[in-house]
C-alpha cells in the first residue's frame, strides 16, 4: 500500500478525532441513549454494507461470501448495533474521554473482524488484495475504522437533534 495512502487515512482519523472530541465533550456524550447511538451504528453498517457487496462483489466478496449473502448485507446492522453497545458501554466507563475512547475501540474493533478476514476467509489471496501483508491490512483498518465510527458519532448526534426537535 502506497505510504501516501496511510498517510491520508492517519490524517483523516485524527481530523474525525480531534474534531469529535472538540464538539462531543464528555456530557454530551454521556447524553447519547444506547438506542440512538445503535441506531446511528445500525443505520451506517447496514447501508454500508449493501452498498460495499453492491460495488465490490465481483472484485472482493464473490472470492468468499455465498451468493444470497447480498440480500443478507442489512444484517450487518444489527451485529453493529450490539457492537456499539458494547463499544459504548466500555467508553463510559474507561477513564479519559468517552468520545476517544469510543472511537480508539473503533478502530480495535477491526482488528479481529480483519483477522477473521485474513484468517478464516483468505482475503490475502483475493486479487484485489494481492501484495499487501497482513500488517498493512490491520494498520490500515485500525485508522479506516475510526473514520466509520467517526461517521456513526456524528449521525448519532443528528439523530438525537432530531428526536429531541421532533418531540
């Protein structure tokens, strides 16, 4: 993998970060319900996941996922929900910032789903991965997802703006 390319997804990570921590101060994110930070957390994997087997089905997915596993995408939503649970449940009550620590477990979070990847799926053998080692998939996805959760954070609040303008 390029150095540029690590060195652009490191960069937008810590922006995500050190722009969430600035605007999700500690209380704020104490104030999250566990349903709306779910939500939040089921609505982006769920979507992102139609859209990722969508585009990269024959580049990616294809070499391991059974073929109806494209009309079972959505339930990433719910896997994610319960991931994010827990995700916040661990941030509140680590010491530090809630919001860093939400997102630092982001980022751990992808640690095992990669290795399950390499490991169990052989993702290193897909094509579209061929030449990268493992160290730079697990790298790589550390930052990436940071960046995603950054996302659900950040989707969370504005679902939490609109509930609280809606009621």
């Amino acid at each position: 993998m390029p150095p540029t390319t690590f060195l652009i997804v490191i960069t937008l990570a810590a922006a995500v970060t050190g722009l969430l921590a600035w605007r999700v101060k500690p209380p704020a994110f104490r104030s999250f319900s566990w349903r709306t930070l779910g939500l939040a957390a089921a609505l982006f994997w769920g979507l992102l996941a139609v859209l990722l087997y969508q585009v990269y089905w024959v580049d990616y997915y294809s070499f391991f996922a059974l073929p109806y596993g494209r009309f079972l995408a959505p339930l990433a939503g719910v896997i994610y929900f319960l991931v994010c649970l827990l995700m916040r449940w661990l941030a509140l009550r680590l010491p530090g910032n809630p919001t860093i620590n939400f997102l630092l477990f982001g980022g751990l979070e992808s640690i095992p789903e990669h290795a399950l990847g390499i490991v169990r799926f052989k993702i290193l053998e897909i094509p579209m991965l061929a030449g990268f080692s493992a160290g730079e998939i697990y790298l790589f996805a550390f930052f990436e997802y940071i960046i995603y959760w950054g996302i659900v954070l950040t989707l969370g609040a504005g679902l939490r703006h609109f509930m609280r303008s809606t009621s």
